[in-house]
C-alpha cells in the first residue's frame, strides 16, 4: 500500500483544526494568519499538563510502545514490497496510524501535539519501510539476484531436477564472479536495510561459487589381487551420488530457486550420508580411508553453507565497519595516507631523499596476511589499499628513473619522446595522488582531460622500427592508463 492509500486514510484527521502530519508541535508559539509566529501573551492562563492517566494520553503511550517495538524490525527490514514481512509491517503500521487517528484530544494543544508527535513517529517509519524496499540501490540488488538465480537455475539445478549432470565450467564460474563483482560496487548509503540485502546476496552467491567449485570426483578402487570393485568403494560412489542431488538442492536453497526443501530437511539427509559412511569397514585400506575423507568434508562443506539461510536475520557481519579485517585495512590507509602526504610534500621541494619504499613494501606484505574470510567486499577494500600502495611506488620509481636519466648523443628521437610524454606523467601523477575532490569537480575533469593527451601522445609516437622505443611506449601506456584507473578507483565513492 503506497503513500496516497496512507493519505487517504488520515483525511479525517486533516478536517479537524490540527494537522495530523503538520509540523512538529510549536512549544508554545502559535502561527498567526499570516504564518509569522506569535508569542503567548503573558495574562494568558498557562495549560496544565494533563494527568497521565488521561484516556488520550494512555492511548498515545500504547501506541508509542507498539512503535517502539516494530521500529527495529523496520530499520534492518531488508526485503522488497512483496514480502510477506514488508506486508506486515505496513499493515500493522497503518493500523496504528489508524489508532492515532481516532485518539479525541478534546480540542486540548497539548494532547494534539502528543497526538501529532506520535502520528509523525508512524509516519516515519512507514516512509523508510517504503524508501529502502524501493530504493534504486535494493532494485539494483534484487535483478543481480534475480540473474543469478536465472544462471544458477539454467545451469546447475534444472540439468540435475531433469536427471542429468550439471557442466560447471569456466564460463559459469566466471559469470558469477561477475555478478558478485557488481554486488559489491552497489551503494547502500550507509543504509542498514540496504547493506544487510547486500550482505545476504553476496553471501549466497559465494557460497554457490564454493560449492560448484568444490566437488570430489567419484573413484574406483580395487582390491589387491582381484579385479572386482571394492564394496566399500561402491557405497562410497553411491553416497556421493546422493552428495551430488544434495549439492543441487543446496544451490537450490541458497538462490530461492526451492519452493518445498527446507534447511533442516536437508541438513538431515546429509547428517544421514555421514552416519552411512561411519559405518563402513574400509579394512584397513588407507586409499579407501582417504576416499571416505574426503565425501565426508564434502559433506561438511555443504553442512557449513546450510546455515546460510538464517545467518542474514541474526548477525551484524553485514556492518563490516566493525569487521577486524576492515579495521585493520584502514589502519593500513591511514598510515599509507601519511607516507604519501610526506612523499607529495618532499617532492615539491625537489627533495628526492625521502622514498619509503621499504616502508610501502612491508605494507603490501601486511595487506597481504588480511584475513577476508572470502568475503568480496572485504577482498574489495584490501584490493583497492593495495593499488593505494603501489600507486605511490610506482611514482617514487619513475621520478628516480627521471633523475638518473642520462640520454646518449645517438638516442633516437622517438625514444626521446617518451621520456618526455613520462616526464609529463610523472607531475599529473604527483597531481593524481593528492586530488582529493569528486568526479563532477573542475579539477578531476582537467585532470583526466591532460592525461588523455598523454595518451594521444604516446599513439602518435612513430617508433621507426626501433624495438627499445617500442618497448618504451607500451610501459609507457599502461603506466598513463594505471593513472587515470587509479583517479576513477578514488572518485568512484565505493563503500564497503
């Protein structure tokens, strides 16, 4: 139900003197004809706050008691408006406006002013059910899971429901690293309804890459000094059969694609898969032993990704403003940060003495040892900490490069050239590392603007067939390109 149904139900509310949605009550100023605030006179009698037991007040404490309770089911609502939770909500929400609605303040201001401030509390919330569930952010989200369940269901769960085999090859591995790639690039806004949708569609997503990824292929082994299949073994093919439906039935689960198994239907039938293989007598026969090992992790793999389904609705891992890794990313930004300020500000003074390339290195090793728990958005943030990094190291070389620079009296005049189109790069990057403004702001267009005529420097620069110059304008290339990759990586306002 959309605001203009909310509008229509409080049109009673908007017939009597005080506005159900008007502005918050005036603290004793009132509003002349003309708008402008008048003080109460001084003779006026004073109103006296009314008893708490008043009916209309006992009725407004009721309500905010009920606003209270579903305001924290609001705020980390992260469904869309056809869920059977937002149907909910919006129904109990309106039912209370309803009620606020109907309160008789007897003409008083101060239970209409109780009564405004309450109706606004409802109003509120309904508006930020509404916002988030059609926010363009959660659109966004939704038809990326939308088309990963579309590939998902093509390629994995329809072949096995048909009673075939699921093909995962590289191209269905490289499509969902596609799709969680552009989950991790939509913006929440700070948002938590926002960042919990995200944070349960990646979650699913690479537990699906995990589990198409990581299957045990089925072995036949036989006994010494006879051709026949060892029984063990043939059990063991038998239950990894089973392992390979259940696998299907996961993936199924986890992309919404199943409308009759449950978590716990299938956690059964897999806990049931290891009791069968606990019991089997390998008779000491360590390849069957190993064999055996490795469906029962298999087993454990899938048991792990079944708690999938209720961790969204019980965890605060989608704020991953409190993660450790996270924290531990941004101590590393701010102490890169302050290298690059002290390199920027050496660097104008012509001072070349002061290159912390040690320093860098040992911070790329600690980046290096995150843990991202395979989490993208955190691999993300360590990704682009890492390009902060060797953005700074790169520039330290190409001016140390620039300084030793000594050209002999037969260079070749294209070779030339690109020294001179480097020498150019090396101060717009300089430039580059200490832009700190928007992608709309004067400065960033200049900016990509003078490192594009780099670019179109380079391509009109005739080697003549000398292979050093060749050489030397493709690294020249791809160092412009990294630059104006790295002034979009720091405009692009990624969050986690």
């Amino acid at each position: 139900m959309g605001r203009a149904a909310r509008r229509k139900t409080s049109s009673r509310a908007r017939k009597r003197k005080t506005s159900l949605f008007g502005k918050p009550f005036d603290g004793g100023k009132r509003m002349d004809h003309g708008g402008s605030q008048q003080q109460q006179h001084p003779m006026e009698p004073q109103q006296q706050p009314y008893h708490p037991q008043h009916p209309a007040m006992m009725r407004l404490y009721e309500v905010q008691k009920e606003v209270a309770n579903l305001g924290p089911q609001v705020c980390t609502f992260s469904g869309m408006q056809n869920d059977r939770d937002y149907k909910r909500l919006e129904r109990e929400l309106m039912k209370l406006q309803l009620d606020v609605d109907q309160v008789d303040t007897e003409g008083k201001p101060e239970l209409q002013g109780a009564r405004k401030r309450a109706a606004q509390e409802v109003e509120g919330l309904l508006r930020y059910l509404e916002e988030n569930a059609t926010h363009p952010s959660r659109l966004a989200i939704e038809h990326l899971s939308n088309e990963a369940r579309q590939l998902v269901d093509e390629c994995v769960v329809a072949p096995q429901r048909s009673g075939g085999v699921a093909e995962i090859n590289d191209e269905l591995v490289d499509a969902l690293q596609e799709l969680v790639l552009k989950l991790t690039q939509v913006k929440t806004e700070g948002r938590v309804p926002l960042r919990k949708a995200r944070y349960r569609a990646l979650t699913r997503l690479c537990a699906v890459q995990d589990v198409v990824e990581g299957r045990t292929q089925q072995q036949t082994l036989s006994l010494p000094l006879s051709g026949d299949t060892h029984e063990a073994v043939h059990r063991i093919n038998q239950v990894m059969v089973k392992v390979s439906m259940a696998r299907s039935q996961l993936v199924a689960l986890l992309m919404g694609l199943s409308g009759r198994d449950s978590c716990a239907h299938l956690s059964r039938i897999l806990t049931e898969m290891q009791v069968e293989l606990d019991a089997l007598d390998v008779s000491g026969n360590a390849a069957i032993r190993n064999y055996r090992k490795q469906v029962v992790e298999e087993i454990n793999g899938l048991l792990k990704h079944l708690d999938l389904e209720v961790e969204g609705d019980n965890t605060h891992r989608y704020d991953l403003a409190q993660n450790n890794s996270i924290r531990e990313i941004e101590a590393v930004r701010a102490h890169v940060s302050h290298l690059r300020e002290g390199v920027l500000r050496h660097c104008a003074m012509g001072d070349l003495g002061f290159r912390p390339k040690a320093e860098l290195q040992s911070l790329l090793t600690h980046l290096d040892q995150v843990d991202t728990a395979k989490n993208p958005c955190i691999r993300e943030a360590r990704r682009r900490a890492v390009v902060e990094v060797q953005a700074i190291i790169t520039f330290l070389d190409l001016r140390e490069a620039l300084a030793r620079r000594q050209p002999c009296a037969n260079e070749h005049p294209s070779h030339h050239a690109v020294w001179m189109v480097l020498g150019s790069l090396s101060d717009l990057q300089a430039q580059v590392l200490g832009f700190d403004g928007k992608r709309a702001d004067k400065s960033y267009m200049i900016l990509e603007e003078l490192l594009t005529k780099q670019l179109l420097a380079l391509d009109a620069v005739d080697p003549q067939g000398d292979e050093m110059t060749k050489v030397a304008r493709k690294q020249a290339v791809k160092f412009a390109q990294n630059i104006l990759n790295y002034l979009d990586m720091k405009t692009d306002e990624w969050e986690y």
